[in-house]
C-alpha cells in the first residue's frame, strides 16, 4: 500500500491525478459480468465523440457534411456507417484539425512513434489519458502472477524515444518503486553480460522486455555458460512473441510465466495476455476494438486488422484508427475471473504477414515453426518482395554444413503453404538488423495487400 501511495504522489507532481483510484477501479470493473463492461465503454466511446464532435475541427466538419447529431448514433451499426477509419496519413497530413480546440497546444504532450516501419508519427496526448494510463499499466503487470507496486520489476526497453524523456523524478520514483531499466536498443556481449549480472544481484518479480532484447540475453548466457536469474513472471511487449522466443525463454528461466502485452504509443495498452495463457484480455476500459475485413466488422470470431477508438484522450481523440495490425475476435468466455473481452495473439502487421494472389495470407508464425527444429540459427527474418517468392535471411551459430538444410527446410515452407510459396532463397548473415524503432521484424512483407 504504501509503495502506491508513493507512487501516486510522485505522479500527483506531474499533474497525472488519482492513479490509485483508477487501478482499483480497473480491477473491480475487471469482474464484472461482460455486458455491464461494454454498457460503460459504448458510454465512454459516446462521450469521447460528443466531445470530438463540438471541439476537434476534423470531426466538427464531419458531422455537419453529413448532418449528423450525436442521437443519431445509437447502436454499433451507426457508429461504423458515419465515422470513417482513419489512419497515420491522414491524421498528419490534418493534424492541427485533430486538436481539440478546448486544449492549449503548449499544455499537451506531444509523443510520437515511428512504429516498426520507422514512418514517424506525431500526436499529442493529455495528462487524464496519461493517469489511464498507467493505471492500466498496473493491473497487467498485476495478472503477471500477482505482481504488486513496491514488488522488484525490471525494464528492458530498445526505445530510444522512452529514454529521451527520462528526467530526475523518474529516477527517484524508481528508487521508491523498486524498479530498475536498461536500454537495450543497442546491445553487444558486455552490455548484455553488465545486465545479466544486475539482474542476478536484483533478482526481479517480473521483466518488461521486447522480446528480441531477452532473446540477445539468453544466447549471452548460454554461450558463456552463464547463472540465468531469477524471475517470476516475464512480460513481453512491442514485437511479436514467436513461439520459439517463448519456448526459449521458458527453458532458460524455468518459468511457463511468460505473458505477452499489445499496444502502442497512440492507444497504450489495447490487451494483455490471460493470467491463465487463454488469449489476451482487451482493456475495454480505455479502447473501443474493431476487427475490419473486407470493410466489414467481424461480431463473433474471425480474423481482421485492428481498429482502435481511445476512449480517454481529448486532446486529440483517435476515433476509428487504424493500426495494420492482425489478430482475431475469440470467445470471451474465460474462467480466470477476468470478464474483459478477448482476442487471440497477434498475428503481426499486415507487412509482417505473407500475402498471397488472391489476397490470402501466410501466418508469420509459419517460418517459427519450421526453422525452430534446427538448432543452428540464432535469428531469422522472412522477406517478400512478389506473391510466389521469399527470401529466408538467416543469422547462424555457427558456419558449418548451414547450406545442407536449405532443401528440407525449403521443401517444408513449399508443403506447408500449400505451394502458394514455390521459390526460396537463403542469405546468411551475422546478425538480423532491427528496424529504425529498434525493433525486431521477423517477417517484412512489401507487397500491398490489405484486410480493409
């Protein structure tokens, strides 16, 4: 209690208010039967574009070309008929007209993401989505085996941008809240082997970490034979978790305790992984999810980019905002005692997805599950430039015999896609390169297809 209590003062300082109230209030509505979960989150969604319709002049402009009120919007159905998708291109090509006009630009915080294709994207936010914020912040650390504020957490982060807006009251709260950060954007044997004994020493409750930054560790620690630390529970966050990182990850930690986490900078959390590994739970409390096929929402299960409404930002409200991220609508259904609503891991950004002729899709997890048999490649990293070819670049352990498995693994990917792949080439390297964000891409698709 009193590390929150600490917490929420320091926070108090910045002017991000009640965060304390906001985290409980996050795990009672958490429990509540679903129907009652999306009651107050289509009113919060209503409020959010009541607000944009009086106050942000994109949306001002919208509803008097269509001669809309808000009591037009009454049902889902209307929601998707009036209010367009937008997107990264059009939000910056507009972006003063998606500033509220009630919020002093100087007053805003402006943040920015240049995503995993490295496009930069400017927004701003305000201090009541930032409280919301970190109030969610908390309760998904919370589903990683109970961790509790003032319980030892550390932070393995390869964002440069995170670590520009590092000041002195991050420090002291870090001190206060027993938490710990490494930037890992760049990463070489002895920075990893400086980590690795700091974790020992410090013996973490739970990791935050992109997954490719852990991955660096652990090869570190098997090639120099050394002691992994302990550690609760790991959660994952801002690039896919393949199911050989998850699997490596659990064997050197000794842990099933690994969650995966989604969001982005523009949204914060969109949904965390079960308690329980069933799905991720969707934090409904702060973002209105569509899953958008061919133009259409998909109600019940089913496959579709990703478009996010955040209901707690007014200084530039993101209505209908396209991520090009894939995943699926899932049962909700879960006896975790969790009643949020749920969608599967994501399957990637649609330039992390192979895409076929007829606008089908090859799961990036395809090439995990093929290249995880082989013991003698580091990293991988998939990449298509037309529909019936890819080239494989692959980063050895080691130089000998590589080229006698590219015909198996070759003759796999062919079966296995069902010849809708049937050419493969290999290049080898030391290392993958990570994108302009620091992030790790397994799969970069440069064909255009989409789910819209």
């Amino acid at each position: 209690m009193k590390f929150l209590l600490v917490y929420n003062l320091l926070n108090q300082i910045r002017g991000y208010k009640n965060i304390n109230t906001k985290y409980r209030f996050l795990l009672s509505t958490q429990s509540k039967p679903l129907n009652e979960i999306k009651k107050f989150q289509w009113e919060k969604l209503i409020s959010i574009l009541k607000y944009a319709s009086k106050n942000v002049p994109f949306y001002i402009r919208l509803f008097r070309r269509k001669n809309l009120t808000i009591n037009k919007i009454s049902r889902y159905e209307d929601f998707a008929k009036y209010i367009p998708i937008v997107d990264k291109k059009i939000i910056s090509e507009e972006l003063e007209d998606f500033i509220s006009k009630k919020r002093k630009k100087e007053n805003l915080i402006l943040n920015y993401s240049s995503g995993t294709t490295g496009t930069p994207f400017c927004f701003y936010q305000d201090k009541h989505f930032i409280s919301w914020a970190k109030a969610h912040q908390l309760r998904n650390y919370h589903w990683c085996k109970n961790y509790s504020l003032g319980d030892k957490i550390a932070l393995l982060w390869g964002s440069e941008i995170y670590f520009k807006k590092k000041d002195l009251l991050d420090k002291i709260s870090n001190k206060f809240i027993n938490r710990i950060e490494f930037n890992t954007f760049f990463l070489n044997e002895n920075k990893a082997k400086y980590i690795i004994k700091k974790l020992n020493d410090f013996q973490p409750h739970l990791i935050s970490t992109y997954p490719s930054s852990l991955m660096y560790l652990i090869r570190v620690i098997k090639k120099y034979n050394l002691k992994p630390f302990k550690v609760k529970a790991i959660q994952t966050t801002s690039e896919p978790l393949l199911p050989v990182m998850r699997n490596a990850i659990s064997e050197c930690f000794n842990t099933t305790n690994v969650f995966d986490k989604y969001g982005s900078r523009e949204t914060n959390v969109i949904a965390h992984e079960c308690p329980l590994h069933k799905g991720m739970h969707i934090n409904a409390e702060n973002n209105f999810v569509e899953f958008i096929k061919n133009g259409s929402s998909i109600e019940k299960e089913g496959l579709g980019e990703i478009v996010v409404t955040n209901l707690n930002n007014k200084a530039m409200p993101l209505i209908r905002y396209r991520t090009g991220d894939i995943a699926a609508r899932i049962d909700p259904s879960c006896n975790c005692g969790i009643n949020l609503p749920k969608m599967s891991f994501l399957k990637g950004r649609k330039s992390d997805i192979i895409w076929t002729r007829d606008n089908g899709m090859i799961d990036s997890y395809l090439f995990s599950y093929v290249l995880m048999k082989y013991d003698i490649f580091e990293q991988f990293q998939v990449i298509q430039d037309d529909y019936d070819s890819i080239v494989i670049k692959l980063a050895p352990k080691t130089k000998l015999n590589i080229k006698s498995y590219e015909k198996e693994i070759r003759t796999r990917i062919i079966k296995l896609s069902e010849g809708m792949i049937n050419k493969i080439d290999f290049r080898y390297c030391d290392t993958i390169q990570v994108s302009n964000s620091g992030k790790y891409r397994p799969v970069i698709s440069n064909i255009g297809a989409s789910f819209l």
